[in-house]
C-alpha cells in the first residue's frame, strides 16, 4: 500500500511512461503495469522483426530490381507508418494515465489496483471503448491505409516506364504536382477537366436539390391529392439501379436512334411548331453530353431530397403558416422566412454531402460516354472529371500512376476543405449544442 502521506509526483510518472507501464507500477497499479509492458515487448519485437526493414525499404524502395519489388516495400512502409502511429497513440494514453492516477492518488481517491478492480473498471467505464475499437482499427486500414499509400505514390515516378520488380520505383519530390500545373499535356487537361468538374458539381447538385426541394414543397400541399401515388413514381429513379438507368439514357440520348431526338423532340416542336431543334448531337458534341448528363444527374438524384424535405415539412408546425397568413404574408414569403430556413436548418449537411458525391460521381459519367465524346489531352475526354480522369491514368496502355496520385490528393484537399468549411459555416458539428 501507498503510504498516505507520500505525494506522487505526476510529472514523474508521466515520463516514466516513456516506457509504457512504468509509471503505472510506480502508482502502484501492478496488473496494469504488466499489461502495459507487455504490450510495450510486443512493439519492440514488432519494431526489430518488421518495423527497421519496412522502413528502411520504404526510404530506399530496394536496390536490385527483380529482386526487388518496390511497391511492395512502399506498402509496407505504409503498414509501419500506421503501426508507429499507433505505438506514439498507446504510449501518449500510458502517459496521460499514469499522470491522472497520480492527481487522483494525491487527492485521496481510490485508483483501481488489483486484477478484479482493473476489469470491472473496465467493464464500467471502458465497456463503450471496447466495442469501438475494433471498428476504428477496422477504419484504419481500410481508410487511412490507402489514403497514406496514395500520398506515397504521389511522390514516386510509378508509371509504364518504371513497373515493379523490373524496374525500381524512386522518390521525386514534388515532380508530379509541378508536372500538373507545368507540362502542356497535363496543364491543359487539368486545369480543362478540373473546370468542368466544378461546373458539373455545382450546376448538376444544385439542380437535383432544386427540383426534390420544389416536387417536396408541391406534392405536400393541402390540395394535391393522390398524394402516396406521385410519392411512388417519384422514388422510382431511385428505386432502379443507378447503372441501368444511365445505361438506358445512354440509348435514349443516341445521336441517330435515341427516343429523345426520334420522339420526344418531334413531339415538343408539334406543340411549339415555332422551336426547330433539328437531330441534337447529344453523344457526338461535347456542350451537349454535358448537358444531358447533368440532367440525368438531376433526374436521378431528386428522389432523395424529396423524401428527405418530405419528412421535413411534415415536422413543421402548422401554427407558423397560420400565424403568417393572418400577418398577411405571401406564399413566396412564408417559403423564405419559413419553410426554406426550416429544411435549411435541417438538411444543411445533406445538401452539402450531395456536392461532394457529385465531385466524385464516377458512374454516370464513365457509363454515358465513357467521358467523351473527343479529348483535351493527357487521356482525359471532353466530359471527364477528375475521378474518371484519374481511373483513364491508371488503366490506359501508358498508365500514369504517380501523376493519378497526385489529381487523387488534389480531391481530396478541394472535397475535404470545401466540406468543412460549408459544415462549419451551417454549424453541421454543434447539432447537439443547438
């Protein structure tokens, strides 16, 4: 036992937790300790056995081709990087509760001790972390692993000249972001398909918030009836698989046998004789593609905001209509002082989510066209985006897998930097305070 006069020194068992279980032996937590410095051995042997070759090969990338593989060393690496972060993880928790316990010891609390007090500690205060644990392990290495081996990659001259094991991988620096933004080849598409990426996020998101917003709003008011009726015709382009729908708009937009050229534009020049649209090169002409796919993407991606702003207007009390409308306010007025702020308030988050899918929307864009039709230069065709712009550079005959790492990075930074700022600025992170 401690004597109670004794004072712990916290800062000395804080660094004695350099090495893990130290400082929980000198607090007196025996069982703790063991098992902190057991789990201390096991890193040490993980360090000698695995952890000085992966990172050695990582800086190297090896030194006989054949012999060796240098992506292999690299993901490796990538393994030992998310281990040493980890190992920095365990050993800042052994730390901060060696130095905890010794606050509570000196301020005359109970600290758990033996066996039966570490585990129902455990069990009633740790329960929760247990249970998560695995699932962030799990995110670990299924998230951040790629996201560090991308990152790596960038960095590297991996491409159809140099292809592991005959031939070794070397590190060059910022060769391949300068590349971007300096070579004719790729500063042209990039800055072209990186353009049109931004027009397709905004105009195409923009235009499925619009219209589940507005077919919301109408199919909820008092008077519409045969309401569960228009409710399941607009679910089915979401109900129908997003392939098979873009596939058979694909057909529907052909050029010279698509119904829309063959039967939906005929039929609205016979209503309007004075409209003259002719055969529209909806596959052949690239303002075209772009505006078909753009309204595909807002044909398929409403239902969802309607059943989400659905939901939303039936939560809204009544009483604020009836207050408006004796207060003589318009219907334009209560939309924007009342329903708008309200599905605002709400589905901020959502909205912004849809951006964000749409900037790496893949499938519509590779299924219509194959993002063309022609192309701007560096493999990437008049409609593509970055994402499909980035799966050309890694499957064409000359892949470019280091320069696709490095468009992959610029996503992420644009996606994660507009994401939080737009959370940020919608408070979408103080939802419980609010």
């Amino acid at each position: 036992m401690l004597d109670k006069g004794k004072k712990q020194h916290e800062k000395l068992a804080m660094l004695l937790s350099l090495i893990p279980g130290l400082g929980q032996i000198y607090n007196q937590q025996i069982v703790k300790g063991i098992c902190f410095l057991l789990i201390f051995m096991v890193e040490m042997i993980e360090i000698v056995v695995f952890g000085v070759s992966a990172i050695t090969g990582l800086f190297t990338l090896g030194t006989t081709p054949v012999e060796d593989h240098s992506l292999f060393m690299l993901i490796e690496g990538a393994i030992q990087i998310i281990a040493f972060l980890l190992i920095i993880a365990f050993h800042i928790i052994a730390m901060i509760d060696a130095r905890k316990t010794a606050r509570l010891i000196n301020q005359g609390e109970h600290v758990p001790r033996t066996l039966k007090e570490v585990v129902s500690g455990i069990y009633d205060k740790g329960f929760a972390y247990l249970l998560i644990i695995p699932a962030y392990l799990s995110m670990i290495f299924a998230i951040v692993f790629p996201v560090i081996v991308t990152l790596l990659i960038a960095f590297t001259n991996y491409d159809f000249r140099h292809i592991p094991p005959h031939r070794l991988l070397d590190w060059v620096g910022f060769k391949n972001f300068l590349n971007i933004v300096q070579l004719s080849t790729f500063k042209s598409a990039f800055l072209s398909v990186l353009s049109w990426t931004v027009i397709w996020t905004l105009i195409s998101s923009s235009l499925q918030i619009v219209i589940g917003v507005l077919v919301a709003i109408i199919s909820n008011q008092p008077g519409i009836k045969f309401k569960r009726v228009f409710g399941v015709i607009f679910l089915l382009p979401w109900a129908i698989p997003g392939f098979v729908s873009i596939m058979s708009f694909s057909n529907f937009f052909n050029d010279s046998i698509g119904a829309m050229n063959l039967q939906v534009i005929p039929f609205i020049e016979s209503i309007f004789p004075f409209l003259d649209f002719g055969l529209i090169p909806w596959k052949t002409d690239p303002t075209w593609t772009k505006v078909a796919v753009i309204m595909i993407q807002g044909w398929l991606g409403f239902p969802y905001i309607y059943i989400l702003v659905s939901g939303i207007l039936q939560s809204i009390p009544q009483d604020l209509y009836e207050a408006a409308t004796v207060d003589g306010a318009t219907a334009l007025q209560k939309f924007w002082k009342i329903t708008l702020p309200m599905i605002l308030a709400v589905a901020a988050p959502t909205f912004i989510s849809q951006y964000t899918f749409n900037f790496n929307n893949f499938s519509i864009i590779y299924l219509f066209n194959n993002g063309g039709p022609g192309s701007v230069g560096g493999g990437a065709g008049s409609t593509d985006i970055l994402i499909s712009w980035i799966y050309k550079l890694t499957t064409q005959n000359a892949p470019q897998f280091s320069i696709a790492a490095a468009v992959t990075l610029v996503i992420s930074v644009i996606v994660i930097s507009v994401s939080l700022l737009s959370f940020k600025k919608f408070n979408a992170f103080n939802m419980e305070d609010n």
